[in-house]
C-alpha cells in the first residue's frame, strides 16, 4: 500500500445518472423503481475512467484486494436526471500487523454535489483492504 497516499485528493469528476443501468439493477434485485436513486447504484459509477484509480494509485492488486464495507450519509435525495460532482478523498491508511501478515486499510471519502446548485447530496466512505 502507498502510505503517501493518505491525505489525496483527486480532482473532482463528473457524474450523470444512467437511468436505464439504475432501473437494470434495481429489476436485478427484486426492486421497482423510485423517485430517488439508491446508493447502490453510485457504486458502479466510480471514477476510474475519470482518473480515480485507486487500486493502481494505492498498489492494491485485485487478487489481493477485499472490500471492507461501506457508510452513507445522505443529505439530499438524488434525482434520475441530476449531474453531480464526485470528490475522492484517501483519508485515511492504517497498516496491522495478523497472523498471516500485514494487513492494510484504506478508507476512501466521495464527497457528491448536485450540479445544478452545488448543494451536497451524499458523503460515502468506502473501505479497502490490502492482504499480504
């Protein structure tokens, strides 16, 4: 794990709902369509097309990569037809010592913006974790 990291921040991206990708997953889940998109959904939208590649950035190769989870805390719905701006923050990398090695952590913050008003709609905090 690149312990410089902790403490980056990416450029902000942009990011524009599909509708028909959100209404496919929802259908996939057992779930009809609502007024607001789920946080799931963002998920799928991260910003490694957009220069937020945090398993390259991070030195976290896929087959040694898990998910650690994620927390929401929404502000503001978001609508089908809102444009948001995508913040990326490495806030945080913590390295443990286990029985089987070293085992790294990483907790990443997307900051979202509505667009149209600047007003902030949800802060996400995802989290990565490094094996040995």
């Amino acid at each position: 794990m690149r312990m410089e990291m902790q403490g980056h921040v990416y450029p902000p991206y942009r990011l524009r709902i599909d509708k028909g990708l959100a209404s496919k997953l929802l259908r996939s889940m057992g779930m009809e369509e609502t007024d607001a998109v789920p946080a799931t959904y963002l998920i799928f939208l991260r910003g490694e097309a957009q220069g937020v590649n945090l398993f390259t950035d991070l030195d976290i190769p896929r087959n040694k990569a898990l998910h650690g989870g994620q927390k929401y805390e929404w502000f503001e719905p978001i609508g089908w037809d809102d444009t948001l701006q995508v913040t990326a923050t490495v806030e945080k990398i913590t390295e443990k010592t286990t029985k089987s090695g070293p085992l790294w952590i990483a907790d990443v913050v997307y900051d979202y913006q509505r667009e149209s008003d600047g007003k902030p709609v949800l802060r996400e905090l995802t989290r990565i974790i490094k094996r040995s």
